[in-house]
C-alpha cells in the first residue's frame, strides 16, 4: 500500500516569495492534516480537511496561507507571502474517518522542508 | 487548555539499558494517546496508542506504554534499547470527535555503545 506522498521534499525561497506544497494521502482516507513542524518543536495542526469540506483551520494564519482539498483527494498548501518564520518542515497526514472504522492512526508523508531566507 | 508535556527534551541511555519516556496531558476528557517515533528526514511512525481498556498497552519495536489517569500521565518504556531505537519521540493526545492530534514538543534519545 502505498503511503503518503508529499513534494517537494525541499524548499528554499526568499522572504515575500510563494511556495506550494502537495500531499496525495493514502487511498480512501477520507481525512487528510497538514502540520508544521518548526525545529525542536512538536507538529502543530495547520488545517484538517474531512472529504474536501474544512473540519479544523483555527491555527492556520489566514492572511498567508491557504489550502485547498478540491476532490476530496490530494490537497495543496500555500503560502504568500512566505516571511523568516516560516521556515519549517509541512507533514501531511491522513486517516480513516473516526468513528467509522477509523482506527485513530494517522500516517504521515516524509515532510516538505522550507526554509525561508 | 488541552497541552501535552514531555519533561525531558534530551534522553542518553547505553545501549541494552532500559528506558523511559515521560508524557504529561492537560485535557478536558480522557483523550485518545499516542506515541509516535520520528527518524531524521522521515515522517512520524505510531509506536502504539490508546482508546480505553487495559491500561497497558504494547507497540512495534518492543515498546509499552502504560496510561495512569491520576497522574495524567502516558509513560513509554522499553526494557533494553538498541542503538537503532535513536530518534525523536513524540506523546500526543487526540480529541475521539475529530481526530486532532496534540503533540508534546518531543524527546530527542541518544544511544551510546
């Protein structure tokens, strides 16, 4: 089974630049995450897509970034405009849904690795 | 608010010594608890979890962990390390509605021959 596929592994830009990110979840996950996870700090919840509607984005800094899960399938992350801060590694995950089979594992791609100058 | 806390940022441990890695949640109800294991460069490996039950619960790699909920707390051990179990190690607790995860900010454990 294949896992979760994110690109591109690694990013570098300039301060006030754009960046993307895309994550192909695990087939028939119905639920995919995106983390940042900034050097020596745990993954915190950017945004949690159910399907493709929106169940948690509290934590994601609208003014900047924005993501979209259009299908129901992969999904992209963007920032713009990119500030120092930002420098980080993005995890997407995906899962089952809870509560209907869903076993409460989520399964994490390798990360995309920003960093910001 | 909901946190989860891992006192101890850095862990040295000989190799075939035992080891244990603390985990404190700050929750409304019992959460749903994980401990994840994360590589240099790669993504995060569930160890194991825990939903309800027996209070003990065993992972890959030989690990355990054993939920207390006096203390909060959700312990991982493992009775003799090997030199490949070096990583960073993450306690998070999930919410059983949604599905997010809050992560401690992770113990890095060093392994000496």
């Amino acid at each position: 089974e294949a896992g979760v596929a994110q690109s591109p592994r690694y990013k570098i830009i300039e301060k006030r630049q754009s960046v993307a990110f895309w994550c192909n979840p695990i087939s028939g996950h119905a639920t995919l995450y995106w983390y940042q996870q900034i050097l020596g700090q745990g993954p915190k919840l950017l945004i949690q897509f159910q399907n493709n509607g929106v169940v948690d984005d509290s934590q994601l800094p609208k003014d900047r970034f924005s993501a979209e899960r259009l299908k129901g399938v992969d999904s992209t992350l963007k920032i713009q405009p990119a500030k120092l801060e930002d420098s980080a590694v993005y995890l997407c995950a995906s899962s089952l849904v809870w509560g209907q089979g869903g076993t409460g594992e989520l399964f994490f791609g390798e990360g995309s690795r920003l960093t910001v100058l | 608010a909901q946190s989860v806390t891992q006192p101890d940022i850095h862990i040295t441990v000989s190799e075939g010594a035992s080891l244990e890695l603390r985990c404190n949640y700050s929750y409304g109800a019992t959460p749903y608890l994980f401990w994840y294991v994360q590589s240099p460069g790669q993504g995060l490996q569930l160890l194991l979890k825990y939903f309800s039950g027996d209070t003990l619960v065993q992972g890959i790699k030989g690990f355990e962990a054993e939920f207390k909920r006096s203390q909060s707390s959700f312990n991982l051990r493992k009775p003799s390390v090997h030199w490949s179990d070096a990583a960073e190690y993450f306690c998070a607790a999930g919410s059983s509605n949604t599905g997010k995860l809050i992560f401690g900010q992770g113990t890095t454990l060093q392994v000496k021959p």
